[in-house]
C-alpha cells in the first residue's frame, strides 16, 4: 500500500479554515481512490479516515459529497458510501459519441463566439500553461474542463452545451487518471493551443477537425492508462489462485 502525505493532523485540521480544509480531504480522497487503495465496490472506511486525517465526520462527508460528484464514489442513504467501480469499457463508447459534439462545437463557435468569450478562452488556456508549469495536475483538469465546457458555451446552444457536460461528468473520473501523466498533459496542452489558433482565426472546419483529433487522442489514452493500471478480474483472479496454491 502507498504511505500518502498526510493531511494537517488534528491540531493543524483545527486551525486550517474550512474551505482549505476542505480541499486538502478532497485531495487525499482523490489520491487514495487513484491509487487503488480501496477496492471497487469496498465500503468507505469514514471512522478509520477519519482518525487517519484528524479530523470528525461532518467534514469528511463533505469531501465524499465531492468524490460521489466526480463519480469515485456512490452515496447509498443510511448505508455509507461505497467505492463506485471503474468500467473501461464504457470510455471509447463515451468518446466516440463526444466526437460527434465536439465537431459540432467546431462548426458553431467560430460563428457565434464573441471577443469576450475568446478572451475568457485565453485567459483559461493560460491557465493551463501555468499548471503544466508547475506540474499541478490537478489544476490541469480542472481547468481543462472548465476550458471545454466554455467552448461548448460559446455555440449558444443550450441542449448541446447540456449533453456535452453530462459526457464530461461521465470521463471526470477517468480524467484524473490520465493527467497523472506528464507526457500527456504536454501533448494535449500542444492540442489546446492549435483549438486556440483556431478558434482566434474563426476557421470552422479547422476547430472541428481539431476537436475531434484532440478528443480522439485523449479517449486513447485513457483506454492506455487503464489497460496498463488495472488488469481484468479474471487476471486478478487467476494470480491471486496462483499465489494461494
């Protein structure tokens, strides 16, 4: 198992304020549910975290209200949560379907964008830079998907903008994953500037073309990143036979 930074303890839990706080649960949560270190479908251990990072029930719930949105883990009533599992399978589905509205994003936006709705655009590419800078992959997602969900904002349409962030909810999981590495968050900043470079130069069929490609290009290496970090049961299965016997 993983030794993962410790969150403040109960002294430092105490003094921290609750928004930060409440971000520093939310990562570990992330972290932990990453790693592996609960199983799928295992029942979330709230007393054992909760002495793990000092602090009491109400906040750690909060975070988990924020795991369950993510889709890392399901809330089940007067039941506690459980870890909700992880389905492979379901990514190329979900990105060739994503294919079909980012083209039509790429249609639209160059037509009905404003001045502002580019510059807003600007300033969250160069947010994206200044993540990748640091090496904060999380506020590379984060900003990639505020970044995405603007540009389908920008169509004007507000059923597509709609389905659009439902597919996204959908990989949000499965993005965190995938921007833990570094190579690709430099391919798909490189991906967002040439969206950029077409988008300022309102070319309609040069937007699509880019979308798709960077859409295609992210749901491969999502497929990568699971394929190589969780095995099929049945392997499991057969490994954990092998070592019994």
């Amino acid at each position: 198992m993983e030794t993962l930074a410790p969150i403040p303890d109960a002294d430092d839990a105490q003094d921290a304020s609750p928004a930060t706080l409440h971000d520093l649960l939310v990562g570990q949560l992330r972290t932990i549910l990453l790693n592996g270190e609960l199983p799928d479908n295992s029942r979330i251990p709230e007393a054992e975290l909760c002495q793990r990072f000092g602090v009491s029930r109400t906040p750690l719930r909060e975070a988990l209200k924020v795991m369950a949105a993510e889709g890392f883990v399901t809330l089940r009533p007067n039941r506690g949560a459980v870890v909700a599992p992880v389905n492979p399978a379901a990514i190329g589905p979900i990105f060739e379907l994503k294919s079909a509205l980012e083209r039509l994003i790429g249609l639209l936006a160059p037509e009905r964008a404003t001045a502002e709705d580019i510059a807003e655009l600007d300033a969250l590419h160069a947010a994206l830079k200044d993540a990748l800078a640091r090496h904060d992959h999380t506020a590379y997602t984060r900003y990639n998907f505020e970044f995405h969900q603007r540009l389908a904002a920008t169509t004007r349409n507000p059923l597509l903008a709609q389905n659009y962030e439902a597919l996204q909810q959908k990989i949000w999981r499965y993005r965190f994953a995938v921007n833990e590495m570094s190579e690709r968050l430099a391919e798909s900043y490189e991906e967002h500037d040439r969206i950029m470079a077409a988008l300022r130069a309102r070319t309609r069929l040069d937007l699509a073309e880019r979308l798709e490609e960077h859409n295609r290009l992210t749901g491969e290496a999502m497929s990568r990143a699971f394929a190589n970090s969780r095995p099929p049961e049945q392997t499991k299965t057969r490994r954990r036979r092998s070592t019994s016997a």
